[in-house]
C-alpha cells in the first residue's frame, strides 16, 4: 500500500476517498481514531492509502480535481 494523501482536514480526505471509490479504486484511511489521543482537536493528520497498482491513476485523479497528493 502506498500513502497518497495527509492532511488534518476530514472534508478533503472525504472528497478524495468517494471521488477514487467512483472510479473503482479501493481507498483505506488510516489514522482516524488517532482524534481520541489528541483530544479531538485535529492536529494530527488523517492518511489515505490505496494499492500499489492504482498509484498513478488515484494521483491523476486527485490532481484533476484540484486535490494535491503526495
């Protein structure tokens, strides 16, 4: 698996976790409950995960779609 995305912001992990999943690429997100350490207030970052093979395609499609992966 390679990480694709990080950031502190649920709206953009949501984004680009349904825009992947609407082209058929399988998308895991990593470090969600990551909040209950921190106290809940969102420093630390959320990380999106796909497949080896889907690397290249996942970075067109968050690029296109103004989302700037790793």
């Amino acid at each position: 698996m390679q990480e694709i995305l990080r950031t502190t912001d649920p709206v953009i992990i949501s984004h680009a976790t349904a825009l992947l999943r609407g082209e058929g690429i399988n998308c895991f997100e990593m470090d969600v409950n990551m909040s209950v350490l921190e106290g809940s207030i969102g420093i630390l970052p959320r990380r999106l995960m796909i497949i080896d093979d889907d690397l290249e395609e996942a970075r067109t499609i968050l690029t296109d779609n103004g989302i700037e992966p790793l």
